[in-house]
C-alpha cells in the first residue's frame, strides 16, 4: 500500500528517475521537490549531497528554507523504496499562503498518474493537518488545472473564491 512517509535517503534511486520523468515531461522538477531546490540539485546525485536535501526536507519542521517561508512538513508518497510523490503540509498560512498558495502542496511523479494517487495522497494529509491544529486546510490550484481540482473536490474540498489564477477551497481536517 502506497503511504505518507518522511523523505529518507532510501528512495535515492527512485528519487532520481521521478526527477528525470518530471524533465522529460517537461515540468519543472520545482513542482516535483518544492522550490528552491536547485542548488541541491547539483550535489543531489551524490550520497552525501542527496542526505544534506533530505536533512534539510527534515528540519523544515522548525528552520523554514526561506525567512519568508513558514514550517512545513514534507511528507513523500511512497511504497516499497519507490517514490510516487511529495505533499508538503504548511504549518500556518502567512498573507501569501492565505492570499494564493494555501496549507498544502502536492505532486505525483508523470509515470504514476491518473491511478487516484494524489487523492489518496491528500486524504491521507488531512489526519495529520489536523495533529498540526489545522481545523480547516485552505487548499488552492490554477483554474486550469483540472486534476488538482478533482483531487481537492474529492477530498470535501469548499469553494471560497477565485483570486486571479487560483481556486481557493477549505478542507475539514476532521468531523
Ligand atoms: C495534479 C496531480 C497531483 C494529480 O495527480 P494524480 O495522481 O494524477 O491525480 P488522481 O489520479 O488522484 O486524479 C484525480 C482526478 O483528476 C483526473 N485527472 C488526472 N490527471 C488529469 C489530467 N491531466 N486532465 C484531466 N483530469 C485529470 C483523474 O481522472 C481523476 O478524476 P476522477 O476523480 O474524475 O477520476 C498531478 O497531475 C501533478 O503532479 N501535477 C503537477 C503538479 C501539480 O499540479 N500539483 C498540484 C498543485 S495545486
């Protein structure tokens, strides 16, 4: 069964190839691993510099990567030792997370779409949202991209508003 799982230096491997298929899909690999990502990117190929990425994934609980970033935590989709997607769960919404970038962020590797991972990924986020204290997660996408929004639709998502490109919806984390 595919699960949430704090990044480890286990999925390396399998790490590697979604960047490589998030390339070739021509996406961006930011979509795939957050932004700001680029300069471990260039050591990430090595043991030691793949570590350094997931210890920094890990420590973003408490040290954001950005002074204008909150904490978050980064959660990958897993089963086995191969890697399907990341979710990033923001610990509290500052004017721009609450304006347009919301409590969650998400990603499924290309090869592995369309197969419900993303809505499973994103139920399986609320439980923990909630652990967070988040009552209720705001969570947007572009007005054109039509597999985010069935992902939070599916998930009870509320419509709020549309501000410029996002849609923006509230998810209960609980009853
Ligand atoms: C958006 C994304 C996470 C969806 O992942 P996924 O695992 O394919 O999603 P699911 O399989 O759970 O599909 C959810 C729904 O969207 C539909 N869907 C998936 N891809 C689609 C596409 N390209 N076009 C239209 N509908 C699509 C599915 O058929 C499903 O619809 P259904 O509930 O009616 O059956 C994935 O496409 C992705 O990583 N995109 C790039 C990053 C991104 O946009 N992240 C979200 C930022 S808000």
């Amino acid at each position: 069964m595919p699960q949430l799982a704090a990044p480890d230096v286990r999925f390396h491997a399998s790490f590697l190839d979604a960047v490589r298929e998030f390339t070739d899909a021509g996406s961006d690999p930011a979509a795939l691993v957050g932004e700001e990502i680029h300069a471990y990117a260039k050591t990430w190929r090595e043991p030691e510099g793949f570590a350094a990425f997931v210890d920094m994934l890990l420590a973003e609980t408490e040290r954001p990567r950005r002074p204008d970033w909150v904490e978050m935590t980064n959660l990958w989709y897993v089963q086995d030792d191969v890697f399907l997607g990341r979710l990033s769960i923001r610990h509290r919404l500052n004017p721009f997370l609450l304006d347009l970038g919301g409590h969650i962020g998400y990603a499924v590797r290309p090869r592995v779409r369309r197969r419900g991972h993303a809505t499973a990924m994103l139920a399986a986020a609320l439980p923990l949202c909630r652990q967070l204290g988040i009552d209720r997660a705001l969570v947007t996408c572009d007005a054109t991209n039509t597999a985010s929004r069935k992902v939070i639709e599916a998930n009870g998502g509320e419509f709020e508003d549309r501000r410029g490109v996002k849609l923006r919806y509230w998810i209960r984390t609980g009853n």
